[in-house]
C-alpha cells in the first residue's frame, strides 16, 4: 500500500529583488528549492532522502506536510490530494503527519515544561479535556522514548535537559497525536555519538511497535545505508537515483551518487576504495545550469549533458537514474 | 512560567524607592499631619519649621504633606500610562512581527509614525484637545509610549519566529491566536517587563513636562502642578527654595529608581550585559 505520494513536486521561491531592478526588469526570478519531484512512498517504509546541504531535501519534505506552500505538483496521502483540501479539513490530517527537528535546542518551547509540551497537542485536538487528564497518555508516552521515571520529568524545563533528552522529548510529543507518517529531518545529526545510536534504535523500534512510515532526511550516507529501505539522492532540487538502498549503495549509477557513495567511511578489508572528490560547490539554485544540472561537476560529463536535462528512468526493477550516460551505454 | 529575576544592588536599591512611594501613595495620611488642601492665608511662603516640615506654599498648604499626596499621582500615571502604551505596543508589535506582508508593513509604517513625530508638542496638543484630566494625561501618555514597545517586541517576535517550535506548532495545528499567546508571548515578555520599568520612568517625567507648562489636573495634586503652581507664584522671588527643590527631587530619585531597576532587569534577562 502506498502511503504518500507526490508528483512532479515543485517548491519556488520568489527572490526579493530591489525596487530599481524592479523596475526595468519584468522577470520575477525564483529559487528553485524542489524542482520537480516524485515519488511514493509505502507503508511502514523508511525511505531516506540523502544530499547535500542546499539541495531542498528539508523543503521538499515540509512542502509534502503543509508546512511550505508547494509551487505546483500534487500529494497525495492514502489517496487523498493534501494540497487541494481546505485548511479546515486538512486540520484533520495534521496529526497523521507530523515532523521531528534536527536541532533540539530550537524545537522546544524553552518557558513549557516537558508536561506542558506533551499535553498542548492533545488538548489542541481534543484527546484530552485539561491538563491533568492526559498524565496517563504522557507518562505512557515517556517511557516509550525511555525517559524513565516519567513523573521526575514532568516538570523539567527544556533547559534542564539534555540534548539527547531534549529529542526523546520532542519525538515523544510528535508521537503522542498517534500519527503515522513521520518526517525525521536529520533527527540525530545534532547529537553525541554515543546517544545517536541509542535515539536511532528508539526510533526504529518505535517504527514497529506503532507501525510508522518514516521519511527520513539525511546527508549522512552510512546512516541511510544502516537504517533505510529505499533511498533517493537529491541534487540541486531534483532527484538524480532512487531505488533500493543496498542496491543504490552497492551498485551506484549517477556519477553524483557514486562520489558520494566512494567517500563513505568502510570498515578495511584489504580491498582499497578509490575515493572521488567532486570538484567545486553545488550551483546557486537561482542560476541552474543548463541541460544536465550536475554537469559542471561531473567526472564524466560528455556533450550532451551541457544540452538536454536527463529524465529520471527506470534502471532496473525499482531502481531509478537521471543520467544520459546510462541511456547511451545502453543503446549499442 | 518562571521567571529568574536576579537583581543587582542598584536594582534593589531603586526598588526600596519604589517600595517606599508606593507605602506613601497608600497610605498618605499616615505620614502627614496636615490636609493637603487646606489654605492658609496667614501662613503663606514660610519656611521649614517644625510646623511645617517644608514650608507652606503661596496659599498656606503644608508642602510636605503635597509632596507625599503628589507620590500618588505619578505614580498612577507611571503606572496605568505604560500598562497602556504596553498592551498597545505588545499586540501591535506580536501581530506584525507574526504576519508577515501588509499586515506588517501597515502596522510598522503607523509605529515609525508615531516614533517621528516629537512627543511633547503631540502631548500638548492632545491634552489641550481632550481637556486637563488626570485621566485623560494618562490616555494621552499611554498613547503616545507604545510605538516604542512595539519595536522592541516586533523586533523580538521577528527572532522567535523562525525558532522551529512555532513551526512544530503549525505541524501540530495550533491557531496562529495560540501560537502568538502562549508561545511568543511569554518568550517576549521578560523584555517586556524590563523596558516597562523603563517607560515608568519617562511617562512619570512627561506628566510633570505637561503639568508644569500648565495643561495638568488642576483638581489633583502631582509634583508636576507643585512645580508649576511655584514657578506662577514666582517663587523664586520670595527666595522660597523649599517650594521649589523638594518636587524637584521627588522627580529625579522616582524616575532614577524607575531607570535603575529597569537596567537591573534589563542585564538580568540580558546575559550579554551581566558583569561577571
């Protein structure tokens, strides 16, 4: 069953331009964040959304939840089209959709206390009637993100915590709406490594215990590899390959994700790793290049990258690429 | 909500001031002996005497007992005028640091409005159009404050949207009314507070501008109308410094008590300011 859907996704925003510029030139210039996405994701997946910083993974995902008013595209969430239901019926929706921060520090109200927290977004949608109802939900909540004993935490501010317990506290409020399909924007980047595995296992074991559909944005490779069913790589707005993670991993198409892939840190076995390192940033996604917009970069770049953008087409059974150079090592 | 108040020695002394003119305001009666507005004819412009702690004026009242009735008008001008320029301020500066676009901008173009034109001269005209109340000093003040406000936490707002917290709470489907309540708001409001204790200081000094040039409560007593009443009755001519001096004073050490714990607050929620 597919859970979300999106379609030819498309997230521009508009560039403030001066008032003189203004004037003598008509063209409004945008930046485009998503440029054009799609993709499905299914039931109880965990589907991970891999680039570079700048590359519009965030954007894209908060555009699939209401949070950023997409430019065009549809998506569609166990068949209902989000974008063209009314703000009031969407309210509906947004507890099955809901996000986890990267930085703990900034996602929670520093004057609420853990309790507070927790509780607003019951109350909000009439779980509970007051405060006090919602302490056997919340204490229940609390161990499930293994803040044990739940009641000393009640009443601890923000400040008081840790980052690590700072997360399991926002992952606890994002969970206790019951939703089902969660974005995890970068959830453990932010943390120690010692407490980066153990939220990462909370987080899976909570997947399966509450069957969730995790969307799960990184630019950590390895993390992806370790913990994803499926993967797709973003550059500049668009999506370059998608397909099964191990086989994305093992047998990489793009040139962009082969880079990518050759600099992820292995354990030696004897055999050694070219590693590539791409030249240069990635564009100003106000300038795109032309044709291929990975071109300027590539390693491999022939003619006809610089003319024609690549379409994104089908490799192998699941597996996806947006390369010319794929279409021509098939033709002969 | 917690607040973590921690007051330096400046702060507590400018509180005990405070402290001590709010007693005064209470409870005037407890401190003087005479009524404030019982004239005198045969005892006018005497000096201090046991009597008459700090003289009588040109009509005979005891001017001790009209400085410790004036506490009370200043004080409630300091008081209620910023509990209204900052309601004022604090929704204006919330909506259009919030909403982004017309809102905004409308809003923000009316503050610099009222941040650009000179207040005293506004303050005359206002005073001088609605009629010499007490009350209507205190509108017009508190009307004429909260363009300050509003910039101070328009300013803050504009920081404290972008913090993920209120776009969780748009992930969790709060009202915006919600949002701006109970999560900018009390995020805003210790910087509220300190400028507040600030604005005391110069909303109790414009009620003395506007009463001394003549436009003040003539049925109410204030340090403002002492100071004006003395400077009509020339008495500086009659060398009588005990008219004049003591209002004076009673001016500079409330709106200094007023400065000094605001500062305090001010480094208490600022930690960039705290000495260490």
């Amino acid at each position: 069953m597919v859970k979300i859907e999106i379609k030819n996704l498309k997230v521009w925003f508009p560039v403030r331009t001066s008032f003189l510029k203004s004037l003598y030139s008509k063209k409004h210039q945008y930046s485009h964040a998503v440029d054009g996405v799609s993709f499905k994701i299914k039931e109880e997946e965990i589907f991970c959304l891999a680039g570079e910083s700048g590359c519009g993974k965030t954007t894209l995902a908060k555009a699939m939840i209401r949070l950023i008013k997409p430019t065009s595209g549809t998506v569609r969430y166990s068949g209902v089209d989000l974008l063209s239901i009314g703000k009031n019926e969407f309210r509906s929706y947004r507890r099955k959709l809901q996000i986890i921060y990267q930085d703990p520090y900034s996602s929670l109200n520093p004057k609420k206390n853990v309790f507070n927290t927790i509780a607003e977004p019951l109350k909000v949608h009439n779980f509970i009637k007051n405060f006090s109802e919602g302490k056997d939900i919340i204490t229940q909540i609390l161990e499930e993100v293994e803040l044990t004993p739940a009641e000393s935490f009640f009443g601890k501010y923000p400040h008081e915590l840790s980052g690590g317990q700072r997360q399991r506290v926002s992952i606890a409020s994002s969970l206790v709406l019951n939703p089902d399909f969660i974005v995890a924007d970068e959830p453990v980047s932010m943390l120690d490594s010692s407490v980066r595995t153990e939220v990462l296992y909370m987080m899976l074991r909570l997947k399966k215990k509450r069957k969730l559909t995790y969307l799960f944005i990184t630019h950590d490779l390895s993390l992806a590899w370790l913990i994803s069913d499926r993967i797709a790589i973003m550059y500049l707005g668009k999506i370059v390959e998608m397909g099964p993670t191990d086989e994305v991993v093992s047998n990489p198409q793009h040139p962009y994700t082969k880079a990518l892939i050759s600099v992820i840190p292995r354990p030696t076995s004897g055999v050694k790793h070219k590693k590539i390192i791409l030249k240069g940033n990635p564009p100003d996604s106000m300038n795109i290049p032309a044709g291929c917009r990975f071109h300027p970069r590539c390693f491999e770049a022939k003619d006809i990258c610089k003319r024609a953008e690549p379409s994104i087409v089908k490799f192998n059974k699941n597996h996806y690429v947006a390369c010319h150079l794929l279409s021509q090592k098939r033709k002969p | 909500m917690k607040f973590r108040i921690r007051l330096n020695i400046k702060g507590i002394i400018g509180l005990t001031i405070i402290l001590v003119e709010v007693f005064f305001a209470c409870f005037p009666s407890l401190i003087v002996f005479h009524n404030p507005h019982e004239m005198n004819y045969s005892a006018i412009f005497l000096g201090p005497s046991r009597e008459h702690l700090l003289g009588t004026d040109e009509v005979g009242r005891d001017i001790f007992s009209l400085l410790i009735f004036g506490t009370r008008a200043s004080l409630m001008v300091g008081f209620i005028a910023v509990g209204i320029s900052t309601t004022v301020g604090s929704i204006v500066g919330l909506l259009s640091g919030y909403y982004k676009g017309i809102i905004s901008e409308v809003l923000m173009r009316f503050t610099d409005l009222f941040l650009a034109i000179p207040r005293l001269p506004l303050m005359l005209v206002l005073v001088a159009l609605v009629g010499q109340s007490i009350w209507n000093i205190i509108i017009v003040i508190g009307l004429l404050l909260w363009s300050q406000v509003a910039r101070i936490v328009r300013s803050q707002t504009l920081s404290i949207r972008e913090k993920s917290f209120i776009e969780r709470g748009k992930a969790f489907g709060y009202s915006d009314f919600r949002i701006i309540i109970f999560h900018i708001l009390p995020n805003v409001l210790p910087l509220v507070f300190a400028n507040a204790i600030l604005l005391m200081g110069s909303a109790i000094y414009y009620e003395v501008t506007v009463s001394f040039l003549g436009l003040g409560d003539p049925t109410h007593i204030s340090w403002g109308m002492s100071l004006h009443y003395a400077f009509e009755s020339s008495a500086i001519l009659y060398r009588a410094y005990w008219y004049i001096i003591p209002p004076g004073v009673a001016i500079v050490i409330t709106v200094l008590a007023f400065t000094l714990i605001g500062n305090a607050l001010d480094e208490s929620f600022n930690p960039k300011l705290r000495e260490r």
